[in-house]
C-alpha cells in the first residue's frame, strides 16, 4: 500500500511553494533599510562569504537588494493580479450574461487592448500617468485581465445553456441575480487558477516595464532598476550585479507557474483520482 | 453556380475582416492619443523649455499654445492629427528632428528582420519540439522539453539578453556587444556579414523566449491527437509511429499552430523592445522607449499605430487562414 500519492505529495509540494514565496516576500521587507545601505570600503567584490551576491558600486550589498526587490515585484504582481482578476470576472460575466451588445463591447475592447502590444500600452500608459509606481500598477491591472476575460466569457457561455440556469431563469430570477448567485460558484476554481496564473507575467512585465526606465523610480531597489544599473557595469565584467538578480527572478515566476499549474490540478475533478 | 456563390461567402468574409480591421486600427489611435493627452507632460514646456516659458509675457504664451494647439479640444486635435495621419503627414518627431514617417521608416527596417526571423526560428523550433514532445507524452524527451518550455516562459527576455551579452560578447568576445552596425563605419562600407554579426545575439534571445507558447500549444495538441481513436486505428491497422505522426498528427495540429504563431506577433513585438534596449540595437523598440522618456509624442503615436498595424495584420491572416484554408471551418459557417 502506498502512503503517498500522487495528491498528497502535490499538496505537501504546493504548502512549501507558497512558503517558500512567502519567506522571500517578508525577508524582502526585512532587508529593506541594508539594500539602501551604501558602503565605499567595501565597493565592487565578487561574491564572497558574507556577501554572498557581492556587492556593487556603491557599496551595497546585492544580497539584501536582490530579496527586497523580490519582495517588491511579488507585492506589486499580487496587488496587479488581483485587480485584473476582478476586471476579468466581471467583464466576462458582464458579456457573457448580458445580451448581445454588451457582448460585442466587450468582445472589442479585448481585441483593442490585446491589438497594442503589451509592452508599448504599459508604456503609453506610464507615459499618461507620468512614470512612477502608480504608473506600473494601473499598467499591469489594465493590460492582463483580456485572456482571461475570454476564457470566463466562454465559461458562462456554456452555463447558460445547462438545465439548472435554465430552471432559474425559467423561475423568475433576473439575469444578473442567476449570474451572480447559481454561475459564480462555478467560475471560482478557474478564476483562481487563472489569477495564480497570472502573477508571472504581471511580475515579468513589471520588472521590464521598470528596467525600460519607466516603471519604479532608482532608487527603489526593484528587480528591473537593479538589472538596467548592472549594464552599465556589465563590459567591465561585473557580472554577479547582473545574474543573480536575474536568476532569482526566474526561480520566483517558475514557482509561481509551478504552484498554479498544481492548483490548477488539484482542482480539476477529472484528475481526482490520480 | 455553387461555386460561385462560396467564392461570394468568401469575398465577404474577408471584406468584414478588413472593416472590422479599420475599426479597431481607428480605435487604437483614438485611445493612445487620448492616454498621451491626459499625460501631464506639457508639450509647451517640453518644446520651449521651462525657462523660457517663464520669461515670455502672457501674450506671447497665448500665441505658442495657439501654434502647438494645446488650447483646443482634445477631440478636435485627435481629428486634425489623424486627417493627417491619413494622407500620411505623421508629424515631426521632437527628438529626431525629422518627420516621424521618415524616422519609423529607417528603424522598421531595422527591425523587421530581426522580428521576421525570431519569429520564423521560434515558430519552427518550437513547433517541432512540440511535435517531439507530445508525441512521447511522458518518455523523457517530453519531460526535458517541458521543462524547457517552462523554464523559458519566466525568463525575461531582457536578463537572457544581458547573459548572452556576458557570455558571447565580453566573456568569451565572440560577437559584438550592441548596435546593429560596427561603430565609426559609414553606411556604404557595412557589409551584409557585419549586419548578420551584429543580429545574432538579439535574434537568439528573442527566439528562444518567444518560443514557449508554440511548444506548450502543440505538445497539447499532439497529446489530443495520438490519444484520438483514429490513431488507435490507424496503430491497429500496423502503421509506424513516424507514420502516424506525419501523416495524421501534424496535419491536424499545423494549421492551429500557424494561427496561434500569427497572433503572437505582438509578443515577438514587445520582446524586441526590451531586447533592442539592451544591445542598444536602433529599432523601432528602442525608439518607442526613447520618445516615451523624451516626452517625443509624435514618434510615440506614430510607433504605436504601426506596430497595432502589424499585430492586426498577424491576426487577419490567422482569421483568414482559419475561415478561408480549413475545409472544416468552411462547412462549418455553411451550416450556420
């Protein structure tokens, strides 16, 4: 007999995926006055025992910057994930339930917003909002919620037509109250997965965004600042202010990927029984 | 006759495409003036300088908000810049100093076959290691190849781009370090050897982080396939693996994956940006970024109806593919 299935050790996996983005997240926050640190006796050295990230031109250690930088993208992808995951709730509930109007409006404002590359609308849209976190923030929630969108706008589709929405149309409940109180319940597990989903783009989006120049201000230490500094100092060969940053930001999003991919499957009934 | 009349389906099909194509082109210059507009960047004291803006008497600021037109109805000046969009008058680009159809000419060219063949090597690649990999669901290649996929989808392309650039350019000193051609040289003299050099580094980046979408979509494809029951009949009936992977699987999966390679333009689009800053190579990405820092708004608008302009050409072509070319879409919108 075996102990452990094929479950069980995905949810043991998923609990130390989350802490683990968890740990970073507040060691970020602890870090945050040493990543500010400036320090000209010991400038400029390769990584090294007690900093093991080394350290760059100023001084600081690129240890405590890498995790506060962390710590910042992490909150900005989940402050921004979480917005678009409302926008795209809504708008595909909206379309979806509310006639064929509404349905076309939404239907165009996805294909307009997807029609602009992502990258040149986050700028266009820092560019209104004149640069700075706000910028970011407002960027990101307003450019990532279109895929999704379609997906829930598909989703309600197919309820619409199932025997029980029927039944509560046919009862006398409005359409926004069948929506809202008989589909909602349904959509959770996706909407979900899809905003696990989504924080590894808000959170790459948001770092390039911010080393473009038009993200976070310099002297915040977030991911995308530190890596556009590091290239100034990259053909003088300096290359641990340029790769551990960014090595760290992968194995950030892939656990992000990883975790909404498990989640994704754990709440899949077909895949119940693995 | 019927022939005739599908022939007529068709021509309206494609014509409600391209109406539907203008539409949202018009959309999209209508929202990023709008977003440029309510931008507190001022182009008054971006042109004239804030100290002198602060030495001319009231009148004379009247008569300059008068020339520039910020004194009129954002509506208005949306019409009047896109009446002369339309006869290809783009304006004059504030920090190139010369017209922005001139300036978005010179770094298209740049980048377009950049794009063109990132796009070309990511779309082969990673349809073909796609192919690879659904075919062997759960073997090792698959899981290799996943991983790989994974991997590179939360990469951003511009770290991959600052490793390479550690690695081939200053580690190693195999290729040049940025730009698109080698510095000092005049125009005549660059040869096509030097432009080559000069776009590997940018092409590889972007290929192989542009590749993922294409690989995770046509391994799931493959999957569905060789789990079909034609296959299984088709196993039955004693046909090779390589067999049926030709001849029934890539058949089926080709044309979704050509439509979906089509709709990634903008992503290809937005990697070069990010790509093109970092080797400093001068096209039209770099440009965006820097008349978006400058406060350029000409060039900005101008790059940025262009570049919707392509990625709704990518789109058209994969709508039409898959209304005109896919026998069982056609049948499909005869029946209904």
């Amino acid at each position: 007999m075996k102990l452990w299935n094929g479950r069980k050790s995905m949810v043991c996996l998923l609990v130390l995926f989350i802490s683990l983005l968890a740990a970073v997240t507040i060691a970020g926050q602890l870090y945050k006055t040493e990543a500010l640190v400036t320090d000209f006796s010991r400038k400029n050295m390769p990584p090294c025992f007690s900093h093991p990230f080394g350290t760059d031109w100023m001084g600081r250690d690129m240890f405590a910057r890498t995790l506060t930088g962390l710590s910042m993208s992490i909150r900005i992808g989940l402050l921004t994930a979480a917005v678009s995951t409302t926008f795209a709730f809504l708008l595909g509930l909206f379309a979806a339930s509310m006639g064929k109007a509404a349905d076309g409006l939404v239907v165009g404002l996805i294909d307009l917003v997807m029609g602009i590359p992502h990258i040149l609308l986050l700028v266009l849209i820092s560019f209104a909002l004149g640069k700075g976190f706000k910028g970011v923030v407002v960027g990101i929630s307003l450019t990532h919620w279109t895929s999704l969108a379609r997906l829930i706008r598909g989703e309600v589709l197919q309820l619409k037509e199932s025997q029980y929405i029927k039944i509560a149309r046919k009862l006398g409940h409005g359409g926004f109250e069948t929506a809202l109180k008989h589909m909602t319940p349904h959509l959770i597990p996706q909407l979900l997965v899809g905003l696990v989903l989504l924080f590894p783009h808000a959170i790459l989006h948001e770092a390039s965004i911010t080393f473009l120049g038009f993200g976070l201000s310099s002297e915040q230490p977030a991911i995308g600042v530190i890596l556009s500094e590091s290239m100034k100092y990259l053909a003088m060969g300096k290359w641990w202010l340029a790769l551990f940053p960014g090595a760290f930001l992968v194995v950030v999003v892939l656990l992000f990927h990883l975790t909404g991919e498990m989640v994704g499957r754990l709440m899949d009934p077909g895949a119940l029984h693995q | 006759m019927k022939s005739r009349r599908s022939e007529g389906k068709i021509l309206r099909f494609l014509l409600k495409q391209i109406i539907r194509m203008a539409v949202l082109l018009f959309l999209v210059s209508a929202a990023a003036f709008f977003l440029v507009s309510v931008s507190p960047i001022d182009p008054l004291k971006v042109n004239v300088g804030q100290v002198a803006l602060g030495s001319m008497s009231q009148e004379q600021i009247a008569k300059l908000s008068e020339y520039w037109g910020t004194n009129l109805p954002p509506a208005e000046r949306f019409l009047s810049w896109a009446g002369d969009f339309l006869k290809g008058d783009m304006g004059t680009s504030l920090l190139y100093r010369q017209p922005v159809s001139h300036v978005i000419g010179m770094k298209l060219s740049n980048s377009l076959w950049l794009m063109a063949v990132s796009w070309l090597v990511s779309g082969g690649i990673g349809f073909a290691l796609g192919t690879l990999a659904g075919a062997n669901k759960g073997k090792a290649v698959d899981k290799v190849i996943s991983a790989y996929a994974l991997i590179t989808a939360s990469t951003p392309a511009f770290w991959l781009a600052l490793v390479f650039l550690m690695v081939f350019a200053v580690w190693l000193k195999m290729l040049p370090i940025g730009l698109s051609v080698p510095i000092g040289m005049e125009a005549a003299e660059v040869t096509l050897k030097d432009r080559v050099v000069h776009g590997i580094l940018p092409c590889l980046t972007l290929s192989i982080t542009g590749m993922s979408n294409i690989l995770l979509h046509t391994r799931g494809k493959m999957i569905q396939v060789m789990e079909s029951d034609y296959v299984l009949f088709a196993r039955a009936r004693g046909e090779s693996k390589s067999r049926i992977v030709f001849r029934h699987g890539i058949r089926n999966i080709l044309l979704p994956a050509l439509t979906l390679q089509l709709a990634s333009v903008s992503e290809i689009f937005g990697g070069s940006v990010l790509v093109e800053q970092v080797f400093s190579y001068p096209g039209l990405g770099q440009a965006a970024v820097t008349a978006g820092l400058g406060g350029d708004i000409p060039l900005l608008l101008g790059i940025t109806v262009i570049s919707a302009a392509i990625v709704f050409t990518g789109n058209f072509i994969a709508n039409v593919l898959y209304g005109v070319v896919d026998p069982r879409m056609r049948k499909g919108r005869k029946v209904a």
